[in-house]
C-alpha cells in the first residue's frame, strides 16, 4: 500500500469519528438547561409570547434539533460559524482575536513542561532513590492530584498578592498599547507554570522510567567497560535513547494543554480561547 492510499484510507476513516464527536458536542450543548433566548430576553419587561417564538424563530431554535444539526454543520464545512447570541459578532472573528492569546499560553506552556520535565527526569535518573529522585516523583504526583483552580489561586495569593512579584491576572497592564513583550511576559509567568505543572510532571516521570531502563542496556554496560565516563554516557548514550520517545508525548500534549487552557485562562482571566468557551457556556451562546 502506497503512502498516499494509506493516507486515504486513514482520513475515510476519520470521517465518522469526526461527525460523531460534533453530533456528541452539539446534543450536549442544546441538551443542556437553558437557551439563548432567555438569558437575551432576561430582565425584558413584558415580552409576550409571540415576541418569545419571534426571537426563537430569527435564531432557528424553533426547528427540530437533528434540522439545527444539519443547518450547523453544513454552515460549518463554508468556515460559516454565524454570529454570537450575545454580542451579535461573527463568531469567526472571535476566534481569531482570541486564538493569538491561547496559542501564546499553550505553547510557552508546553515549552515550560518538556525542557523542565526532561531536565529533572534524567537528573532523577542519574541517582535513583536519591535526593532528587524523591523531588522529582512528588512533584510528579504533585501535578497529578492537585488541581488546576486550587494551583492557580494559590500562585495568586502567594506571588501577586503577598510577594506583589507577578500581576494576578489579564495579558497587559491596563492603559499600556501597543506591543510590550516585557510586559506580556510578566503577566505571562503564572498561568504558564500553573498550566505546565501536570505536562511537566507527565514527561519528567516518563523520561525517568525510560533513563532507567536505557541504563540497563548491553550498549551502555559496553560505554562503562570502556572506561568512558557517566557524564558522556548520560549524554550521549542514555539521553539519546530515552528522549526520542518524548516526541511522541509532546505531541499528544497540546489538546491537554488547550482543555487546561479553559480553567486557567478564567483563573488568571486570560483573554483566549478558554476564557471565551467558559463565558459562552455560562450565557448559553450556542
């Protein structure tokens, strides 16, 4: 099979996974209680019912939910995806504003927890049951169990609000325009982190178990007999083997890191894309 009909055959598949997972997100939103019209019309004196089934009619939540489904997603596939129930802008446009924020986080983020998780993990490595090795495995089970709200008010109170060494929250300091990277990257230093904390525990615990069993290997016994010493081996034999398989992690890091992205960019109110999803479910804005 050729790469190209392999290719193929993998997006055919894809397909039905694709149209579920929308099928599955789009019942799950207008399933649940509530709708637009009455968060708009809420605190609306005497709206009348024929007003009521107007406003319905001009959003088309008046039709059957499978006919919303196929007008959505067929607006979808033309990259139409209307216009916000609350603010009347298109919603495309949103994104777009909000999007620069979220990648901005993720990726400073994702960076944060494979340089850290992969430094402490060989150093764990270099001395099991050492020192460091008991660091590094509670600060792995540390990133696991503790979550993500309490981490992000806690960072809070320590350094913005005790220590007044980091901003609390927001992208840039209010009346400042124009770029200021200085600046963004204050405000940028705590929902990095806090976000980072769990992918960087992942990898750290990852690069250790693979160190270690590297370690073990003939090629490396051979390095010893060879009289090279362990900083090189470490280096050049052990890091070499145990981090190709950190790629692989990575990858699948960065939807983590955008599902994460929701609960600190409300924390820190980071104007991205979590922010934006955490505000509209919260209005009803299908």
């Amino acid at each position: 099979m050729t790469v190209t009909a392999y290719a193929l055959r993998r997006l055919l598949h894809a397909i039905p996974t694709i149209l579920g997972v929308t099928m599955l997100g789009f019942a799950i939103v207008h399933l649940a209680p509530g709708d637009p019209v009455q968060f708009v019309a809420f605190g609306a004196a005497g709206m009348t019912p024929e007003q009521d089934a107007e406003l319905r009619h001009a959003y088309g939540l008046d039709q059957p939910l499978p006919l919303q489904y196929l007008n959505w997603l067929g607006d979808v596939c033309r990259l139409d995806f209307g216009r916000s129930f609350i603010t009347h802008e298109p919603v495309l446009h949103m994104i777009g504003d909000r999007l620069p924020a979220t990648l901005v986080l993720t990726v400073t983020a994702l960076a944060i927890a494979t340089s850290a998780g992969i430094a402490f993990g060989m150093l764990a490595a270099l001395r099991p049951g050492g020192f460091v090795d008991g660091l590094v495995r509670a600060l792995a089970v540390a990133g696991t169990a503790i979550p993500t709200f309490w981490l992000g008010l806690a960072a809070i109170v320590l350094f913005a609000v005790q220590l007044r060494l980091l901003p609390s929250g927001g992208i840039l300091t209010l009346g400042l325009r124009g770029p200021h990277p200085l600046d963004l990257a204050r405000h940028l230093v705590l929902p990095a982190c806090v976000l980072a904390l769990g992918g960087l525990a992942t990898v750290s615990r990852f690069v250790r178990a693979e160190a270690l069993d590297v370690a073990g290997q003939d090629f490396v016994r051979t390095a010893r007999a060879k009289g090279l010493s362990e900083a090189y081996i470490a280096r050049v034999h052990v890091a070499r083997a145990a981090l190709l398989p950190v790629a692989t992690l990575v990858g699948g890091a960065m939807p983590q890191l955008f599902g994460g992205a929701v609960v600190v960019e409300t924390v820190f109110s980071w104007p991205g894309m979590g922010r934006l999803s955490y505000d509209a479910a919260l209005q009803r804005d299908y």
